[in-house]
C-alpha cells in the first residue's frame, strides 16, 4: 500500500518546501524506496503557461508536455525520475474537472460545493500517482501557506485524506520559521507555535516540524517547540541554511528526517541511504580546479528563478568539469553592437537564452554577432538558437531583412516562422509544441560528438521554427542543420562548422539536466569555455 507524506508551510514563503520535498524523497529513494513527488498550487490557472516569468518563476516543462511549477524541476533533478502531468495540479485544473463534471450532469440534483466536491477532487488528485502501483511513498507539497485563504480546500482535503488513511499511512510535515532577532539575540519559537495553532484549527495535527533556522536548535528550544506543538523532540528538524541546495539531503539525514518518517509511516529503515554519488558531486562541487565566467543573456534577468533550470544545469555541467561556472546575468535590452565588446569580452562563453515576444531581441542578435566574430564558445537555446539563425542570416547571407515572424509578421525574410501546426491554433494555454521529440543528429557533426549517439529525445516549448526554405543557404554558408526531427523535418540543434564552439538547440536541453545525469550539451559547452579560458591567458 502506497504512504503519503504532505508538506505544508507556515509563517512566511520561499521557506524551500520544495528542497525539503526533494531532499526527503532523495533520502528515501537512496534507502530503496520508489518515491514521487507532487504539488498541488492554490491559483487559479490551470497551469503555470500563461504565466509571466517575473510571476511566478521559469515554466518547467515535463516529458509528456506539461507546463508545470519549477519545483518539478528539483524534483527530477535530486531523483533523476521524470515527472508527468500529475505531478503539478492547480485549483485551476481541480475546479475545471468539477465544473466539467456538473455540466455533463454527473452530480444531477446536488448543490456541487467546495465541500465535498472540490475537497473529492482534490484528494482524488493527491491519490492518483498512489494508485499507480509504482511508488512506494508519494510526497505532496501544498504550495502557499497555511492560513491563505486559497490554500483553505488543499488544507481540509489534507485533514479528510489523513483522517481516512489512518496515521501510519498519511503524515503531515509542516516547513515553519524560526526566526533570530538580533536585538533579543534569540532565536524564537512564537511564529511557529502560531502557524501550528492554525493547522490545529483546522484539524491538523502535524507530525513533524522542520524548522528553518539561520542559527543551530538548541535541545532546550527543541523540547519548547515539542512541547508547545505536540511534536515528538525527534520530530523537530532542523534546517539550518545551507551552502547549496545539494547540500540539504546530507543535513537532513543528519537530523534523522528519513528515519523519523519511516518510523511513523511504519515502514522498515532498509539500508543505510546509498547516496555515494551525491557525495561524490558534492565534492567536485566544493572542490573546482578551475573558475569560468559564463554570460546568461536575456530579458528577465531580474528575477534568477526564470531562469532556474539553466543555472542549475551549470551547476551539474561545472561539477563534473571540477569547474566553477560562475553565471553573469546580462540583460538583453541593454546590450547593443557599440557596446557588446565591454560588456562581453572577458566572458569565458555565451548562452543566449530562451524567452518570447520582441523585447531585448535586438540585443540578443548584436551579442551573437560579436560571439560568433571572436570565436567566443556560444550556446543556443529556443529563442537563443532562434536569434543566431536571425544574426547569421543578416549578416552572413546578406538577408537585410531576416527575422522571426514572432517579431515581424511580415518580413520579407522569414528564416523563423511559425510552424504549420501552429497557424490555426488562437487560444494560448497549453497549445505550444511542448514535451519531448525525437531527433536525429548527423554524423560527424559537433552535436552528434557531444551526446555520443544519433537518436535523441529532448523537451520543448515554442511556437516557431526555422524556415526550412532556407536551409540550403545556411548550410552552403557554414551554419549546419546538424539535428533534425526525423518525423517532420524541424531542424532542432544548429551549429557552426567554422567555429570552436557555436551550438543551438530549438529545445530546451536545461530541462533534462540531472544531478545523477549532467546534460551532454551543459558538459560540453563548459569544457568548451573552459578551453577558451586558457587560450585567453
Ligand atoms: N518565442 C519562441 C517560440 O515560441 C521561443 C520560445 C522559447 O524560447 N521557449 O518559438
């Protein structure tokens, strides 16, 4: 029978429920259990597509195409187990399905309410990768805080779901602050003692509190906290700040997270959490030999979370290189052809990144044109492999006019449009190209050298695509289709034959990077930069 773990917040946001989720997952796996993780967000979109990065973070995007929450990203990088689109539920999608269902009569005669129809819904939802029969455990992260009026179902649909399972087959974890004031020179206990009293009221009593802390708990402030919250003492974890979020796994076995979980979920310990290759991460992490500095160009380089999934996968790409890469956000807007070289120069290697609509194109375009003219490694994606298409096209081939339809709906140039598929299609939510493909990477090429095999699979999201008409042109002029979906002929990766390192994917190589699993194109775009490195001494 599968055990359900879910995981509240309280007292603030970004307290990390999602590393905590992970990290718990990473140590139960590591002890031989088969274990997911879901969220379930109270907003009302159905998922996170339309949303504006500056929102709510990048759109992570999942195997079988579904747009979802960047927490799914740390999922699949600390488990290396890809998620699906049950893993990421929204009130949007839970109040959709009830809707749909009383329009087609299914609850004839019945006033459809919060309780018990959206609170049915969503444990439903919370039971249905359960029910699969391929985990062990299922983790679900509420997003929001307790408290927040539209958290209010998630939060009594945990209480029904936890009352009807029994307690040693559904527990509830609460993330709280411990917050240090200065002042005092104390840390405090009150906030948590308060966010507990609300999951009280509600009718919950968590089972376990993991309290983020930027100070070690005593046992004194342990034993309060137990006391005040009806918590076993080894029920109260610690989660101190952590260097990197890598590190969060090893804290929590420290603080014995997987052992209180398992002793309450009356399940065995197994073996001793096997977690010698994240150690072995860890270490080239900590441990680099060598230091790049890497241009992140793009338009929402305010926010880091837009980004997410590419910091991360230079992350994994620099451990395995025993390199520290460090990430220098451009903004695109800013950038122009007199001012690339000050603003570039010194960099190590480019990524152009992925992004919509007009804003920082041009800017994009100037930045390629330098990178591709002093042989500065470049590395492409969506957008980014659009614009060095773009940049090429104009100042290469001589097409004064090349754009993307995206940007110029009536270029006489249209070496970017939109793909076929796409031309009838008005309504935005979920109707991109989006999850993976396959493609086939011609021999020789540098693409086909970097993964080591000619069948790929990689994800997507994107409207438009390269204008096959022109792809004679480019070839004959250097730039190679060097992958290319096999089904319908999409060129997927391009490359430059005269160049050290100039590769660009139409899909999105960041998505797939794994902790266990550092992406081909991350590794090699980092060794790349690093070779450049050295030239430049
Ligand atoms: N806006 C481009 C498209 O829709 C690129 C999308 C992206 O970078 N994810 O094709």
């Amino acid at each position: 029978m599968t055990k359900y773990i879910f995981v509240t917040g309280g007292v603030t946001s970004s307290l990390g429920k999602g590393i905590i989720s992970a990290s718990l997952a990473k140590l139960l796996q590591a002890r031989g259990y088969r274990v997911t993780i879901q969220k379930f967000d109270p907003y009302i979109n159905i998922d996170p597509g339309t949303l504006n990065p500056y929102e709510h973070g990048e759109c992570y995007v999942t195997e079988d195409g579904a747009e979802t929450d960047l927490d799914l990203g740390h999922y699949e990088r600390f488990l290396n187990v890809p998620t699906t689109q049950a893993n990421n539920i929204t009130t949007g999608r839970i109040y959709q399905n009830v809707i749909n269902r009383e329009r087609e009569g299914a609850y004839l005669g019945k006033t459809v309410q919060v309780v018990p129809h959206i609170t049915d819904e969503i444990k439903r939802n919370m039971r249905l990768l359960g029910e699969s029969g391929e985990y062990d455990i299922v983790i679900t992260e509420l997003g929001g805080t307790v408290g927040d009026i539209e958290s209010l179902p998630y939060i009594e649909a945990v209480r029904q779901f936890k009352w009807e399972a029994g307690s040693n087959n559904a527990i509830v974890i609460h993330l709280t602050l411990v917050p240090f004031l200065a002042a005092a020179g104390e840390l405090k206990t009150k906030p948590t003692q308060h966010s507990v009293k609300m999951l009280l009221e509600y009718g919950i009593q968590p089972d376990i509190l993991v309290c983020r802390t930027e100070h070690h708990l005593s046992q004194d402030l342990r034993k309060k906290i137990a006391l005040f919250c009806n918590v076993n003492i080894n029920a109260v974890i610690e989660s101190a700040d952590a260097k990197t979020i890598y590190d969060v796994p090893l804290l929590m076995l420290k603080e014995q997270l997987d052992r209180t979980v398992l002793s309450k979920l009356k399940l065995p310990l197994k073996n001793e959490p096997d977690l010698e290759s994240w150690k072995e991460f860890l270490g080239h992490l900590k441990n680099p030999t060598s230091e790049i500095k890497i241009g992140l160009v793009g338009k929402y380089v305010e926010l880091p979370d837009a980004y997410k999934s590419i910091t991360e996968a230079f992350i994994h790409a620099g451990a395995y290189n025993e390199c520290k890469v460090r990430v220098e956000c451009i903004h695109s807007e800013g950038l122009t052809e007199d001012n690339v070289k000050a603003k570039l120069g010194n960099l190590d290697g480019v990524l152009v990144a992925p992004g919509f609509g007009a804003r920082g194109i041009e800017g994009k375009i100037a930045a390629i044109k330098f990178i591709r003219e002093n042989n500065i490694p470049f590395f492409g994606i969506c957008l980014g492999m659009q614009c060095a298409v773009i940049e090429f096209g104009r100042n290469v081939l001589g097409l004064k006019n090349a754009h993307s339809t995206e940007m110029d709906e009536n270029t006489a140039d249209a070496v970017i449009s939109m793909m076929e598929e796409q031309k009838k299609i008005t309504s935005k939510g979920g109707t991109m190209r989006l999850g993976a493909y396959t493609c086939e990477l011609k021999k020789g090429t540098k693409a086909h050298h970097i993964y080591g095999k000619t069948k790929i699979s990689e994800r997507h999201r994107h409207r438009y695509e390269f204008n096959n008409e022109y792809l004679a042109a480019y070839e004959k002029a250097g730039m190679i289709a060097s992958g290319v979906n096999p089904d319908n002929n999409l060129v997927e990766i391009i490359e430059l034959k005269n160049h050290p390192y100039f590769v660009a994917a139409q899909f999105h190589p960041e998505l797939k990077s794994t902790v266990a699993n550092p992406h081909p194109l991350f590794v090699k775009f980092v060794a790349a930069s690093i070779e450049h490195s050295k030239k430049k001494i």
